[in-house]
C-alpha cells in the first residue's frame, strides 16, 4: 500500500515493496508538471495524513511515478491533475512584466552588487522566465541582453501571480546564489543611443558629483564609445560635440548590451550611487547653459552623535545606501501590501537587503480597505507576526485609517483600528520582542471636522485610538507630515486658508501628538518631507500650496536638515523616516518633488541632514 499527502510546502509519501508502515519520505519540492526536485528524508514520526489511496485503485493516468531509494511509488491523481492544469495556464500566458519605474537596470545575477547588462524603461514589457526564492528578483529574456538578467521584482507589474513563476534553482540559497554569468561578449567599438528620460545631464567624469557639462533632452542622440568598468556609465559624444562625456547607463537607451562596450579606465566610487530620473520642463532643458557648476559632493561621513534619536529614508529602489549612510540614516522603510493568503516569507528578501546593506528596516503593512473589517484581523497578525520573526526592526501598522482610500468607508473607527493594533502588536512581539510596533500614523487633517465612520481628523484619531487602550500596543505613535512650505520651527504665518490648524506646522504636529499621548510614548515620524516643484516649474495643482512650487530645492534640504535639528534636541521623537529618498514619479502625484536626490542627481539635502546629525 502506498499513502501520500500534503503538507504547507510539501509531499510526503510511503510505499514499501510488498508491506506496509514503512517510514514516510519527504519530497522537498515538486513543481508545477510534477517533477520532483531535491531528494527525499524520512519523517518520524510521520505526519497525520490528509488523503490516501491504494495504488491498484488509482487510475494511471492520474497518477506519477517517483523513485525513493530506488523504489518506485506513485502519488496521487487529483494533485497532479492540478498541477499540469496550473502548468498548462501558465504555458499558455507567460508571465510578462511591466516597467512602471521610470528606467531601472537589467543584472547578470538576482542582487544589487550584478554586473549591469543595461537599462528597461517605463512602458516596456518583458518576458518572464523565472524568479528567486523570495521572489524579489525576476529572471528575464531581454531582446537586447540575453535570457540569463535579471531584474528587481519591485520595478513593474506581473501578469500573473508571481507564486505561479517558477524558482530558478540557481538562485535558491540563503541571499541568492548568483545565476552563471552570461557568456563574456565581445568588445563592441560604439553604439548610437539615444535619452530616454525627460532630460539629464552629461558630466565630466563617471561620478554623479563629478561637473555637469551638458543638459540632454529626451530623445537626444549620443553615441557610446565606451563603459565604467561597473557598467553604470557609459562614455559618449554628442553630435558636432569634441568632448568625452559621461551618462548613467540606465538614462540611454541602447541597441545592444553596455557590457558590449569597451571598459575605459576604473569607475569613480561616487557619492550617491545611480539616481533615478524624472521629468525636467523642455522649457528648462532649451534655457539650460552648456556648463553649469556641479553642486558641492557630501563630505567624508562625520561621526554621527543620535542619542536616542534615528534616523531614515524610505526608498523605491534602496539604490543609495551609502549616500543614505553618510547622511547619518541607520534605517531604511519599505512599504508591503497585505492581502489575505499572502505569506510573509515572500518579503524576506526586503529584510535580508536591509540588513546585508547595514541598515534596520521599517516596514509599513497595510491593505486594500475592503481587508479591514474584524474578521481579517487575525490573519493580519499573524503576517506582520512573520514578517517580526524574519526580523523586521521596525512594523508600522496601517497606514493613514483615518481615510477612505485607506480604511472602508463606513467603518472608520479608532476603536476598531486599536483592535487590530492589539492583535497584531501580540503576534509581532511573540515572534520577537525587540521588533518595535509603531501605531499607523493618520492623515494630518481637518477636512472631516471631526470624527465619523465616513472620515476622522487625525487629532481625534489619535484620542480615540488612546482612549481604546491603544498606548498598550505600541512603542512609538505614527506621525506623518509632509505638507510643509514654512521652517520646521514656525508655528505660525503660512499662507494657505485655515493658518493656524496645527497641520501646516512641524512643531505644531509634534505639539498636537505629544498632548494627546500625555507624553507617555515617543513620537516615530514614519514620514516626514517637504515639496519642491523646482526644477518643474510647478507642481500638480492639488499640491500647489503656494505658487509656483511651494518650496525652492535649497528650501526643501534646509527645512530637513532643521527638522532634524529639532528632533534630535527636543527628544520628543524617537524616529524620523524622510520621505523620500528616490522616487521618482511625478504627474499626479509629485512623489519625486520630495526626494531627496533630485531629477539631476544631486543631494543638497544629503549634506544639509549630514551636518545636523552631526549637530552642526
């Protein structure tokens, strides 16, 4: 007799020649056409089974042949049925990704250190051939660069659901065993590209503080004569142009692979890694000189005083760790969407990256409104429980309840949050009790005028969630503040309608929180930026707060830097995350208005922080 049944990740089987009670085996993974990989362990003792059969009455048809130890078993039909059914689906819709990032870089292995084969720009769709165990990394076929890239999961939409992809077996180990390398090619002596970002600028050396030379517009041509011996720079020459320049890789669209290239010379470490691009007015391109100073580069990392107080950035595409260590941040925050079903090991990669760059991480986990009601709390817990237990530093819970677009209409209550902030804050410290539980941070608003199942102002949010019993579920109070256009220490003067609500204010924020918490719990800014249209020229009119941009980009880097200042001596903030560091959409929502490096790929903001960590 031959007994088989599942298990959460995996089959398990018992067949003996000819007797029963034989010691079960495990068979470590089988995929979708059910073929198994890896080899089989004995169980004991075994596991209850869940279904069984005889082998002389299963259909052959339904059944597959195994061998363990030389002995042939056969398991059972209706699993494998649905398996081939599962192949066949995915046989017949491959998977495609779609660039939503403005450009990101295609890699010979499943990791941020893999050599650059190129760039994939927003709109392109891709082929997907496979995936890393933690699914953070998509193995792709580029016409352009081969079948063996790779490129971040983060960067586009699936087609299909990424479990359905199957796990590229080369990249499965604890950090992702590099994938081989392709094949070397040969040296190609240049190739004509063109921008493919709104504008960007050409430099004197491969180094993003090196002097900016020429300002290309889209579409511009240039011709590559030559790479940085990390692929991130080409070498190019423009049209009637004599000077050798430099451009990041990821910013020209190409017909081959930079590898293709010659290497010249050895890559400057420069002192922000790769930015990401956005859109500059034409106007500004056309107007722009031929020669503009560069900013000043960040100094040598200074020795960081924080007390109590840390710092941090939320990032897109975590593409500049160092530049965000010399800046004095010790963390990074990363956004995941929960969904019931959803398991949090499909997130360890996020940990693992954080972690291996030097940084804690602080993840924020929300969901679609229709997932608050009660009866998906408990299944949330026992996410944001995983994602403690494969050591996330940080969890923020929720995100902005206070309104629709976040929290079902109808239903937004503070005391219904605080029930889920009890359940989730009890699963997070039993997995581990060093993981801080930060309280969703509210919108900052009084649109509402006041608190009701349809919307809630954030001020009597936070009462309620207090009132609830919510100050025994947390560590820290999430704050959000990201509509400034005044100094961080004004608490009065903007321009705006209603001058006086505490919300236009940084100090008035911190005020407001530290009242109704009765002071009994720091305040974690898990967002806090400033808007500046500047290099636009505008901003989208829902976030025009004051003509033309709201803030100039020597605004935006002081009022940071300020912030800061004020935090770190007034000791009511225990964390301080800057949204953000390097996004990069615009249009309707100005996510790249606040990033700290910007469209150029400077960081004035960088040094201005740096020098306030450093309490100057």
């Amino acid at each position: 007799m031959l007994s088989a049944w599942t298990g959460q990740r995996a089959v398990y089987a018992c067949g003996c020649a000819g007797a029963e009670g034989c010691a079960p085996q495990r068979l470590t993974a089988v995929t979708a056409n059910g073929t198994i990989v890896g080899g089989a362990t004995p169980l004991a003792p075994a596991p209850k089974p869940k279904w069984s059969f005889k082998l002389n009455n299963q259909p052959r048809g339904l059944a597959i042949k195994i061998i363990i130890g030389g002995l042939a078993l056969w398991l059972a039909g209706a699993p494998v049925a649905q398996a081939a059914a599962t192949a066949a689906r995915a046989a017949s819709e491959p998977a495609v990704l779609t660039v939503i990032a403005a450009s990101a870089f295609v890699r010979a292995t499943p990791d941020n250190n893999g050599a650059v084969m190129g760039a994939v720009f927003k709109g392109n769709q891709i082929t997907v051939l496979g995936r890393n165990l933690q699914s953070s990394w998509l193995l792709v076929d580029t016409p352009k660069f081969g079948t063996n890239t790779w490129v971040a999961a983060i960067i586009g939409t699936l087609s299909v659901d990424v479990a359905t992809v199957p796990v590229v077996a080369s990249a499965i180990s604890v950090g992702s065993v590099p994938a081989a390398a392709p094949a070397k090619e040969a040296s190609t002596a240049v190739q004509e590209g063109k921008i493919a970002q709104p504008a960007i600028f050409l430099r004197a050396a491969p180094a993003t503080d090196s002097k900016r030379v020429q300002l290309m517009a889209k579409d511009a041509i240039v011709t590559a004569v030559g790479r940085s011996a990390d692929s991130l720079w080409l070498q190019v020459t423009t049209k009637g142009g004599k000077n050798l320049l430099w451009v990041l890789a990821r910013f020209v669209e190409l017909p081959g692979s930079v590898t293709a290239l010659p290497q010249i010379g050895t890559a400057k470490v420069a002192a922000a890694a790769t930015p990401a691009a956005a859109a500059t007015p034409a106007a500004a391109v056309a107007a722009a000189p031929a020669a503009t100073a560069a900013a000043p580069a960040a100094a040598a990392p200074a020795k960081i005083r924080t007390g109590s107080f840390e710092l941090g950035g939320q990032v897109a595409n975590f593409s500049y760790p160092d530049l965000m260590r010399q800046t004095g941040m010790t963390w990074v925050k990363r956004q995941v969407r929960w969904a019931p079903g959803a398991a949090a090991a499909g997130q360890a990669g996020l940990v693992t990256d954080a972690h291996g760059k030097g940084f804690k991480i602080l993840l924020s986990v929300l969901g679609d409104p229709q997932h608050t009601a009660p009866a998906f709390y408990a299944e949330y817990a026992v996410f944001v429980g995983g994602l403690a237990a494969l050591g996330a530093d940080g969890i923020e819970v929720w995100n902005e309840m206070n309104l629709p677009r976040e929290w079902q209409a109808g239903t937004i209550s503070p005391v219904a949050y605080t029930e889920m902030l009890r359940q989730a804050h009890g699963a997070i410290k039993a997995a581990n009790a060093n993981t801080l539980v930060i309280s969703g941070a509210p919108s900052p608003t009084g649109y509402f005028g006041g608190c009701g199942p349809q919307g809630c102002d954030d001020a009597p949010y936070i009462a309620g969630m207090l009132a609830a019993g919510g100050l025994n579920y947390v560590d820290c109070i999430g704050v959000h503040y990201n509509e400034g256009i005044m100094p961080p220490a004004a608490t009065s003067g903007d321009p705006r309608g209603s001058s006086g609500h505490y919300t236009r204010y940084y100090q008035g924020m911190v005020n407001q929180y530290r009242a109704a918490s009765g002071q009994s719990r720091p305040l974690c800014f898990t967002e806090i930026g400033y808007l500046s249209g500047q290099e636009w020229g505008t901003v989208p009119a829902a976030f025009l707060w004051r003509a033309p941009y709201n803030n100039t980009v020597a605004e935006h880097a002081q009022y940071l830097a300020d912030a800061v200042r004020l935090a770190r001596r007034q000791g009511n903030v225990r964390l301080m995350i800057i949204f953000n560091m390097d996004f990069t959409y615009w249009a309707d929502d100005p996510q790249a208005g606040f990033a700290m490096v910007r469209p150029t790929g400077d960081c004035p903001a960088c040094t201005a922080v740096q020098q306030a960590m450093a309490g100057g």
